[in-house]
C-alpha cells in the first residue's frame, strides 16, 4: 500500500501571487486555480525569470510540490538546423514524477520560450492520472496570458511590431495600386496588339485569296469586357501581370510570323509581276 502525501497548508489566492510577482517582475503571468479533491493547482510563466526564481515565488512557500520546466533559445547550431533555432530544455519534478517532462511538451506546442512553474498542494487525496491533466491545463492557462499580453503590446500603435505591420501594409497598398494601372494598360495594349495581328492576316488571306486561321491559340486570353481589378488581391494581381505579359509576348511572335510570311508574299507578286511584264 502505498504511503499518502501528508497535507500541504492552504495556498494563497492568485490574486495575491498575481501582485506578489508584479513587484518583482512585471512579465510573470498567473494562471486561474484549480481545485480538486482538496487538492489545489497554480501556475505562473515568465519570459525571462530563471526557473528556481519562480520556484522561490513565497506564494509557493507551502506548496507539496513546484514542477518547473523551461525551453530558452540555444547557442549551439548544427548544419541542419542553420535556420532552425534550437531550444535548451530540462525540468525540475520536484517529487511529481513525470509532470516535468509534461510541461516541456507543453512548451513546446505552444512555441512558448520561458519558464513554467506549477504549483500544487496536496489534500490529502490520491488524485491519479487526473492530477497531469490539472498541471498542464494550469500552464498552458498562464503561457497563453503571457502570449496575450505580447499580443497586446506589439498591436499599441508605436511599437515597432504594429509600425512594421502598417508599412507592409502601405507598401502592399502601393504596389496594388501600381498593377492595377499597369495591368489596364496591358489589357489595352493586348487589345491593340490583337487588331494588328488581325489587319495583317487579312493581308495576307487578301493575298492568298483564302481565309487563313492560325494554328496556335494565346493561353492567357483577356476577356474583353473590363475587369474590376481593384476587388483582387494583390497575390492574383501579380499573376495576372505574368500572364498578361506572356499574352503580349505571344502576340507579338504571332505578328512577326504573319509579317514574315506577308513579305514573302509581297516578293513572291513582285517576282510575278517582272515575269509577266
């Protein structure tokens, strides 16, 4: 039979953790309690903080047990991983056996770069697997206020996150403004194009005596009517200017050959014309 935990003294509040870790680093965020069972869980993550710090909190003074689990950038590199970063990892079970390595896991689904403790005094009741569950819901609980608050900070109009976000966004504005006049130049200039192309095969069918059609097709029709190019995104705008390119580059080899073709026949008249007179 196995020997029971003895009972931990009551925990504080998170209110009082909350303003506790705020004087002593403002970047420590507090997950909700949880209680089950006589057993009460806490979390608290910090960017920047060292895991025994946070372990240290007084808060936790009473605490059964401090799990604690960090993941911070490495140092090191390998030739495969040159644009991959790699992370040092490690955790402290503190006597929950396997709840450490829990919290690794959740650090790293979560892209979470810092240290998370999860606090847990125990009441005097064997919870089981359940009690896993509890400590990682806790810790996601604070890493997700912690990703919420970075949220909020890099959206304040002048940080240099949310100045970069409005510059992309001016130059995209720009540059679709750009297309959208160029792209309604090309149409015109296709339209141009092709009313050329079909004055000099009529020539050269006056010529022939025969209508001639041509053997090849243009793959990046342009439709005739006028299109809204304003109510695209800039992504379909850039491939339009690719195919609108490769119509006129098309038409123009279809109108050399037809000229080609219309000078030799020209020749060909001349030529006749000498013969017979």
């Amino acid at each position: 039979m196995s020997r029971k935990r003895p009972r931990s003294a009551s925990p504080p509040s998170t209110s009082t953790i909350d303003a506790r870790s705020s004087q002593t680093d403002h970047r420590t965020f507090c997950s909700n309690t949880i209680k089950d069972r006589s057993s009460t869980f806490v979390a608290i993550f910090s960017p920047s903080a060292p895991a025994p710090t946070l372990q240290a909190n007084p808060d936790f003074a009473t605490a059964t047990h401090r799990v604690a689990a960090w993941r911070k950038p490495s140092a090191q590199r390998t030739l495969f991983t040159v644009k991959r970063p790699l992370f040092d990892m490690g955790h402290d079970d503190d006597g929950e056996q396997y709840a450490g390595k829990r919290l690794e896991k959740v650090l790293s689904e979560m892209s979470a770069e810092g240290v998370v403790v999860v606090a847990r005094w125990y009441g005097g009741i064997l919870l089981g697997p359940v009690r896993f569950t509890h400590i990682e819901k806790c810790a996601r609980e604070a890493i997700e206020k912690w990703k919420a608050s970075v949220t909020a900070v890099q959206q304040e109009p002048d940080h240099p996150a949310a100045a970069q976000k409005r510059k992309i966004e001016e130059d995209d504005a720009k540059r679709k403004s750009t297309l959208v006049s160029v792209l309604e130049e090309r149409d015109h200039s296709i339209s141009a194009l092709r009313g050329l192309l079909r004055e000099k095969t009529e020539e050269v069918c006056a010529i022939e005596s025969e209508d001639m059609v041509l053997t090849s097709k243009d793959g990046n029709v342009t439709p005739d009517k006028a299109v809204d190019y304003s109510a695209m995104p800039l992504q379909a705008l850039e491939r339009l200017e690719k195919a609108r390119d490769a119509s006129i580059s098309w038409i123009l080899k279809e109108i050399d050959k037809v000229e080609e073709r219309l000078e030799q026949q020209q020749q060909q008249q001349h030529k006749r014309f000498r013969d017979c007179g």
